[in-house]
C-alpha cells in the first residue's frame, strides 16, 4: 500500500489526468508543459524536477524551461552547505543547458554567480573563460563586471592582473580602474606606466572627470613618494617633459623632482635641483613654493645632523659639516630678496621700476651696482618698456656723479641723448639732467653749451608729434629744453641772448602763457617796458580764450602800472579789446579794472557806463554781486537818489534769491530817505517773489516796517497781501480745493427721472445761498475765538487812535507760516472791530401779497410763480 501511495505521488494524481492527456496530444508546445508546471508548483521537488527533465527532454532548446527549471534548482539548494551533493546536481544542469543554450550570456551569468557563491574560485575563472569565448563579443560587456568584481574579492594579484590586461584590451577607456587596483596591492611600477601611457594619450578620456593636469599630480606624487617602487620609468625625463606641457604647475612639478632625489638619498641632486628651480620659475608662486620647500629641506638637514651629532658624539668632522650647513641656509635666506628680484626679470625683463628697485638691494656694493644698471640699459627695450626707461640712465649718471666720477657721468648721459626714447619728453628729461649735474658742479659755460646743442636746428625738421622720426630730430619743439635754456639765459647769459631765446621760443610757436608772461617781465625788469608791452601783443596774438586770459590780465595791470592816465585813449582800446569775445565767466575782473582806470584817471560817467555793460555782461550768478558794486560806486560818486534806477534794473534783471534782498536794499533806502509811500511799494512788488513759507525774513521786515511806519490800514493791507502770495505758492492747497469743489458739484447732480431742470436750478441756488449765509459775519451773540498772536495784534492796533503815525508792538512775534491759509480769516475778522448788528423792521410792501407765516421762509421759484398767478 505504501509503495502504490509513493507511487502515486511522483508519477500522477488524478488532477492530473487532463495535463498528461494534453502533452501526449502536444508534447513540443512550451505552454502545454508551463500549464502543467504551473498546476504541479505545489507539489514535491522531486514531481517538479521530474515534468522538468520530461519536458527538457522533448524541448531541449527551450531557454524559458531552462531558465525556470535552473532557477527552481538554485532555489532549492539555497541554504544548503557548499559541500552538499545537491550543488553538484545544479551545477552538472547548468552544464547540460549549456550544451544547448551556450549563446544565452543570463545562462552564463547565473552559473558564474553560482560557483563564485560555492567558493570554486579555480572553477569559476574557467567558467568566466569559457563564457567569454562562447559569447559573441558584444555581449562580453554583461560578463565582464562580474568576472572582475569576482577578481578584486580574493587576493590574487598574479591572476587579476592577467584577467585586466584582457579586459583593457577590450575597455581600455577604464584604465583608471586598473591603476587603483595596482596602487591598492602595491605594484606601484606597473601603475606608473599605465598613467605615464594615458597621460600620453591625447584621445583619453578620463572617466573619472580627471584632466590632464591631475593625472600629472597623481603621477608625479607617486613616482617622487616611491622612488625604492618604481624602477621601469626614467622619472627626471618625465617631470621635465612635465615642465614644459604644464606650465600653471612649475613650482609643484619642480619640488616633486627635488623629492624624489631627497627620498632616494641624493641630496645633493636634490640641491642642485632646487637650485635649478629658483633660477628659471618665472612666477612668485612658484618661486614661492620652491623656496619654500628648499629652506625646508635645508631645516631638515640641519635638523638630521644635529641629532647624529647627538647620538654618536660630537666629533671635529661633524662640527665643520654642521657649520657648513648652517652657512649654506643662512646665506639662503639671505639670497631671497635678490632671487625674487630675479624672478620678477624673467616674468619681464622690460619692467623699469624692477631695475630699480634691483639696485637698491645692492646699496653699499658698488661693483654689483654698476653691473646691474649696465645690464639694464642693455635688457630695457625702448618700446617694450614698463615704466620711464630714461630714468634709468639719469639715476645710472647720478650713480657715478655721487662718487665723484664726472667723466664716466658725462659718459653716461652722451649716450643716453643718442638712444632712440619713445617720447620727445624722456630725451628732453635726459638734456635737462645732464645740464643740472653741470650746474652742480658749477661748470655753467659747460651747461649753456649742453642747452645750446639740445636746442640747435636739426639737419632734418620734423613736427613734434611725428612719431615716424626719432626723438632728436624733434627736439627742438621741446618746450621743458627751451624753458630750462632760458632760465640758464637770465641766469648766466646777456641780455641779447635771453631775448633771442625768448623770440626762438615765439617764433616755434611752442610757447606757453606763462613763457610769454616770463618774457615780459624779463623785458621789464631791464626796464624795455615798450617791448615788454609788444611781447605781451604777441601772446594776445598766438592764443585765444581762455588760455590769453592771463596775459590780458598781466598786460593791463602792467600798463596801467607803467602809464596810469597818460595814455588813456590807448588803454581803453586795449580794455575794448580785451573784452571783445571774452567768456562771461572771466569778463568781470576785467571791468573792475577798467572801471577803476576810468575812477581814476576818467569820467565818472564813463564809470557808470561800465557797471552798467559789466551787469550784463557777468554770468547770472555773479550779477547780484557785480549790482551791489554798481549800487555802492554810484552812491559814491552820484550820491544815494543816483541808484534808485539801479535798484529798479536790477529787481527786474535778477533772479527771485537776487530780485527779493534787492527789493529789501531799495526798501531800506526809501526808508532812510524818507519815502515811506515808496518803500512800501517796493515791498509790496517784492512780496510777489517771497513765499511767506520760505522768505520769513524778508516778510518780517516788512512788518517791522509797517509798525514802525504804517497805521492799520497799512498793516491789514501787508497781512493780505500775504494770505494771497501765500495762497499763490500754495499750489496744493488750491489742487485740493478744485477736488473738494468737484466733490460737491457731484453730491448735487441727481437723477433726472426724479428732478427736473428747474428743480437742480434750485438746488444750486439753495447751495449758493447758504454758502453766502456762512461767509457773512457773526451777529452780536456770536464771536470768533482769537489767538494769542491776534489779540496781541489787536491790543497793539487800539493805540493807533493815540498815536496814529507810529505803532509800538510789544513783541508781534512772527505769523505761523504753516497756518496762514487757515487763519487768514480768523486774523482778519479779529481786526476788525466788533459792531453791533441791530435788526430793522421791514415794510409788508416788500413782501407784496406773500403770507406772513411764509415770509421767513425762501420760497423757490416755482412756488413764487405760482404766487405770483394767485395775485395776478
């Protein structure tokens, strides 16, 4: 009974009666045996494997039952010992399906996973070797990640580096990969090949996101951190084929080199190396990093003697050899100046102000002084040349003129003046420092003659800003030689010599104001005042404005100086002339001038005509100035009433700030003359330009005015002229009154389905009527509230009756500006007295036959034309 049970178990149920029926009929369909597969899922593992094997056996090229059936046998096993038999069975199924399915690379996968799971290391590489020879070489790339993974993970460096050197024939692009794991098991030689090659590759491409210049820093760090590893590359050649490509990394390639020489135990390559680095970098941050590193190096030897010295005994062999170290660091550091200096040259040999600043490092070394200026006259491109290189062959000449050496100074300069300089300036500059020294040395005839020459005619003229002729043939169109020629002539020379000087430098048309100014008051200190006043005529002549104003200005002071009024006629041309196209803005020194020479030596009228031209010759902000001198001189010279028509000209001439303090002078005249009428009329013209906001002194003075000189009337007409100025500046006050008017014009607009046009006529009269009720004023019961300003304006105002031409205010205090608009009303109601308003009876004729229940009320005009029907 047992064994029919067992039996039944692994051949078939009775379910499974229609699924056996339906293989015999269709035993090479795939699904028919799925379905049967799918139906037995349940059942044991030996029923499963068993309609596995029937349909591999029917089918045996079928992946998908391969597939599955291989799957279901990984399953089964999973958890088992390595050593079990039942692996052996799942790995002679993956055998047998490969047999048939060996172009299957997922087949391939899961068995290579599934030895390396075992631990059959020797086994698996065979596998991973069969597959890739079985598969086409397109689908190498889905075995290849696992075959390496399955490398990296035991410590076979031998055979990983076999299997890599396969795979970067296939792949090199992932050579980086390669390196990492060489360098992560110590073959540091072979990883510096594999970088030194892909360094050299142009067409590689990091997939890493490395440049070129990191692969050189990592290549350059392992090879000078494991000279002892890596023997196969000539590490000297490679660093400085690297200084040549990477040029941004001078300095750190240079100290790699000098490390890899100090890790070998050649020290004294490694010197030479850094000696050889501070020598040719051509940047501060390289020669940074390099001193550094070299001063560093030096330490450390020190360092390590000393510490020898201390463990075996001092000795006098190790005491000299320490001594020599020390002297070799210090004179290191002593160095630095001087090779950062160098450094500097080599970045730009051209660069004046670092030649300089090289011969003050050697102040004391006279020897190296001269060398240095020699070979920086020599290096210095004129064209190239950062800086002024002429001053280096003036501080060179100054150099031998310190030491008393005049010969080789003179020397120095001769050449100097042949060089071929930029500008005409710089030779002008050497000339001019040559004929100092001379002068220092009180050689002067020696000095004239070094001008004379600078000066002299070229074979050859060319203009002065030709660039395509050399600097000498246009040195003599320099003004700095000819100026320093001429104050070498009025100094050393005669007098016919200086004016020849003087009469070159016109005749080049390179002379300046001041060139012309110097003339002639050279001309006048050796009293030849006639051609002094014609050298000044010349320098009128050669320029225009604004640059003959000073020779203007010069020669008339000077002539009026010389002649006075003896030659009046003919200083009032040139006063004529003077002004004759000149810019307003240097138009009034003039006049004062020629003002003066008419007071002087002129007419008085004549006077009064040039104020007059000069106020409206002057810029606008200079012509209140120039009107209070008018004012002043015709005071002066016509007497006070004389200026009233300059008042009046010039309140009409000027701006409001001028027009307003005008209006305040002309005001305070009239006062002091006696004309109080007139004064007030002055003030009241100049209150339309005063702002009762803004101008609170000049509308204080008026009211200062007004109580010392007007009576009430007078003061309320100033207080309304100032509620209207005011209400003109008020621009805002008046934008929100025309808003509220239209507000209310709005409110009285209504419907027209609801009033007629007669009916709206009403209601603006209605309107109108108490908007009049409202301005009227006050019946005797009612009175406004005045203020504390009001009612001392009021206590003041009742003694006018006592004293009607003079009223005397305690302290009026200023009106608040901020309030005028709002109080302007109250102010005015306060001074006007309080009267008592009696009510008169009416006659009834007035009122014709309108009821006198209804003669207090307005009737509108509707009502009255009906009324008016009723009595008609």
């Amino acid at each position: 009974m047992p064994e029919v049970e067992v039996s039944k178990d692994l051949i078939f149920e009775e379910g499974d009666l229609p699924y056996e029926e339906e293989i015999l009929r269709h035993p090479y369909q795939v699904k028919c045996w799925m379905r049967y597969l799918e139906h037995k899922s349940a059942a044991a593992k030996a029923v499963v494997n068993l309609i596995y094997e029937r349909a591999l056996k029917e089918l045996p090229g079928s992946y998908k039952l391969w597939y599955n059936y291989l799957k279901l046998r990984r399953k089964q096993v999973r958890g088992k010992c390595v050593t079990d038999p039942a692996y052996e069975e799942v790995n002679n199924a993956f055998e047998r399906a490969l047999v048939f399915l060996h172009k299957m690379p997922r087949i391939w996968l899961d068995y290579c996973q599934f030895l390396v799971d075992q631990c059959r290391i020797t086994r698996a590489r065979r596998t991973f070797d069969r597959a890739l020879r079985a598969l086409p070489l397109t689908q190498h790339n889905r075995i290849w990640p696992l075959y390496l993974r399955f490398i990296r993970s035991y410590s076979l460096p031998e055979t990983a580096i076999r299997v890599y050197r396969r795979y970067l024939k296939l792949r090199p692009e992932d050579t980086e990969g390669y390196i990492n794991y060489l360098i992560s098991i110590g073959r540091l030689d072979e990883a510096a090949i594999k970088i030194a090659e892909i360094v050299n590759n142009d067409k590689f491409v990091s997939k890493e996101g490395k440049s070129k210049h990191q692969l050189w820093q990592e290549l350059c760090l392992l090879i000078s951190k494991n000279p002892d590893k890596i023997t196969s590359l000539q590490v000297e050649p490679i660093i400085r084929g690297g200084l040549q490509r990477f040029t941004d990394m001078i300095g750190q390639l240079w100290c790699s080199l000098a490390d890899y020489y100090i890790r070998a135990g050649h020290f004294e390559k490694a010197r030479d190396i850094y000696e050889e680095a501070i020598q040719t970098v051509t940047t501060v941050r390289d020669f940074g990093q390099v001193f550094d590193a070299y001063a560093q190096f030096e330490e450390s030897m020190i360092g390590a003697k000393m510490e020898t010295t201390a463990e075996m005994g001092p000795s006098e062999e190790d005491d000299l050899d320490l001594e020599l170290r020390l002297a070799r660091f210090e004179e290191l550091m002593d160095r630095r100046p001087f090779l950062l200096s160098s450094v500097l040259l080599r970045q730009n040999p051209h660069n004046v102000h670092e030649w300089l600043k090289r011969v003050k490092l050697f102040e004391g070394k006279p020897r190296e002084i001269i060398n240095t200026y020699t070979e920086a006259v020599q290096t210095v491109d004129i064209e190239q040349a950062v800086g002024k290189p002429h001053t280096l062959w003036v501080n060179f000449a100054r150099f031998y003129e310190e030491n008393r050496q005049l010969p080789e100074a003179r020397t120095i300069f001769d050449k100097a003046t042949k060089v071929q300089f930029r500008h005409v300036d710089d030779l002008a500059t050497v000339w001019c420092e040559y004929a100092e020294m001379e002068l220092r040395h009180e050689n002067y005839d020696r000095a004239l003659q070094l001008m004379q020459r600078a000066t002299a005619m070229p074979a050859k003229r060319a203009a002065y800003h030709d660039k395509s002729e050399p600097v000498q043939n246009r040195l003599y169109k320099s003004l700095k030689v000819w100026s320093m020629y001429a104050d070498l002539e009025e100094s050393l020379g005669t007098f016919e010599s200086t004016k020849a000087v003087y009469n070159r430098i016109i005749d080049l048309k390179i002379a300046t104001p001041q060139i012309i100014i110097n003339y002639g008051l050279f001309l006048e200190e050796h009293n030849y005042f006639e051609e002094a006043f014609k050298a000044y005529e010349r320098g009128v002549a050669l320029f225009k404005w604004p640059h003959v104003y000073d020779i203007w200005n010069t020669y008339l002071t000077k002539f009026i100086k010389r002649y006075g009024g003896k030659k009046l006629e003919r200083t009032r041309d040139l006063f004529e002339q003077a002004l004759d196209g000149c810019p307003a803005k240097f138009t009034k020194p003039l006049f004062l001038l020629y003002a003066k020479l008419e007071e002087e030596h002129g007419l008085a009228r004549h006077t009064m005509a040039l104020y007059n031209r000069a106020t409206k010759a002057v810029p606008a902000e200079e012509q209140f100035e120039m009107f209070s001198i008018y004012i002043k001189r015709a005071a002066e010279m016509f007497g006070i009433t004389h200026t009233r028509e300059i008042y009046e000209k010039a309140i009409e001439v000027l701006p409001d700030s001028g027009a307003r303090e005008m209006c305040l002078r002309y005001a305070q005249l009239e006062t002091k003359l006696g004309e109080i009428d007139r004064a007030r009329a002055v003030y009241s013209h100049g209150s339309q330009m005063s702002d009762p906001r803004t101008c609170k002194s000049y509308w204080k003075a008026w009211q200062e005015f007004e109580v010392h000189h007007g009576n009430e009337d007078t003061f309320r007409e100033m207080l309304r002229i100032k509620r209207s100025v005011q209400a003109q500046f008020n621009t805002q006050v008046n934008f929100m009154s025309a808003q509220m008017l239209a507000a209310a014009t709005k409110e009285v607009q209504v419907s027209g389905e609801s009033l007629d046009e007669m009916r709206l006529l009403e209601e603006q009269a209605r309107k109108i009527a108490e908007e009049a009720n409202r301005d009227k004023p006050k019946s005797k019961g009612m009175s406004f509230v005045k203020s504390d300003e009001a009612s001392a304006e009021m206590e003041e105002l009742a003694k006018i009756s006592a004293n009607p031409e003079e009223i005397a205010l305690g302290s009026s205090g200023e009106e608040s500006e901020g309030e005028e608009g709002g109080k302007g009303g109250v102010e005015e109601v306060a001074l006007e007295r309080q009267m008592v308003l009696e009510q008169q009876v009416i006659p009834s004729a007035v009122f014709g036959s309108i009821p006198e229940e209804k003669q207090g009320e307005v009737l509108g005009a509707r009502e009255r034309l009906a009324a008016r029907k009723k009595t008609s």
